[in-house]
C-alpha cells in the first residue's frame, strides 16, 4: 500500500526487539523487501566503514569528538557506547523522514525501545518477537554455525533478561511460525499507518466538511 492509496501521511517508527535467535532479523529482511517505503534506521557510529560501507547508507561516520558534540548538543534519540564505539540515533534525520512519510525500522534492545519512545512517543510502534519456547531458542542457537557450547550459555541467560522486559512494548508476536508471525507483523504497520495522528490529510477534509475551509 502506497502513500498516494492513502494520502499524505507522517512516517512511523516501527522498533523490533527479541533475544538472539527468536527470529528479528529474518522479519526485518522480509518486511523491508515487501516495503519500498520502509527503510532501516541509519545510524551515526565512531567505527571506521568498512569495505563495502557507504556514509549515509550504511552509517553516519563520526569522529569520537564530533559525536561528543552531538551528545551535548541533544541531536541523538539514543545513543550508546559499545565496545570503545559511540553508537546513536540522529534527532534530525529521524524526524526529516517521518515527515516525508517514510516508516523507520530499528532493530534495538529493550533499552533502547525505551530512549526511543520517552524521545517520540507518538511516532514508536514497538513489537516483540518472542520464540515458540525456550528449548527451540536454545537449539536456535546451538545451531548456528561457529557457536559454542559457551556461546550459547551467555545467549541464553542474554535471552531471558531480554524477555522479561516483553510487557513494555505495544505489541508481541510469537514466532513459532514464520510465515504466519510475518502476515501478524505487516498487519501491524498497516494498522498503525491509519491511526488518525497520522493522517495529515484529515484536519483540512474535516474542515471542509465543517465549511471552515
């Protein structure tokens, strides 16, 4: 369903959260490949790019002082240090593409669904992924290619921290099948692009109704 089939709408923000293995990134890929207008969160970061990286697309590449300055200027709607790298989500472009009607897709943690949403409450869609249970998650895991024994273990306990905090989100899905969790997924977005906040046509057809035009 495009903008033009519904009228001039604002953009959402559509945040995923689940622990390692309940299936997030494989729902993500789908939804972006189904959706023209629903595009990845671009993230600024203090990392080099790699090879195949490209600024703008991929990353905002910052420096370490540049990126300070973002931090103390409030550009970012959350940010994060990680492993000796600074990590945010840029205010601006954020809002710059939900005004232009296009849906934002992040794929972060419980903690940062929460800076998201204290940061633009009207514009987050928050969904959890959950597994079909917590034998499947664990063998999930084991059988990923490279993984450990200790691997798992640490994902595991990472995965029950993650989970116990599903009731802060708007919507959960359980993904005990894929197909059927990605149709419950896209209903989501189709439902919440209605939503009479985001219709910015609506204030001047009532009013034409009205005869305040």
């Amino acid at each position: 369903m495009s903008n033009e089939q519904m009228g001039k709408r604002r953009g959402l923000m559509l945040v995923l959260s689940s622990p390692s293995g309940a299936g997030k990134t494989t729902l993500s890929h789908m939804l972006l490949n189904e959706f023209e207008d629903v595009n990845l969160s671009v993230s600024a970061t203090t990392r080099k790019p790699r090879p195949n990286e490209q600024e703008g697309a991929h990353y905002h590449f910052k420096s370490v002082e540049d990126f300070k300055g973002m931090i103390a200027n409030r550009e970012f709607l959350e940010w994060a240090h990680v492993f000796d790298k600074y990590y945010g989500t840029p205010r601006a472009d954020t809002v710059a593409k939900l005004e232009s009607g296009e849906d934002i897709l992040f794929d972060v943690d419980w903690q940062g669904a929460d800076a998201l949403h204290d940061q633009m409450p009207n514009d987050v869609v928050s969904v959890f992924i959950l597994p079909p249970s917590i034998e499947e998650l664990e063998a999930r895991l084991a059988a990923r290619e490279g993984s450990t024994p200790e691997d798992v273990a640490r994902r595991m306990v990472d995965a029950r921290r993650e989970i116990m905090h599903w009731r802060r989100y708007d919507y959960a899905i359980v993904n005990d099948n894929l197909d059927e969790a990605y149709q419950r997924l896209r209903r989501i977005l189709l439902v919440e692009r209605l939503k009479r906040l985001r219709q910015l046509d609506l204030e001047d057809h009532v009013r034409r109704l009205l005869g305040e035009a």
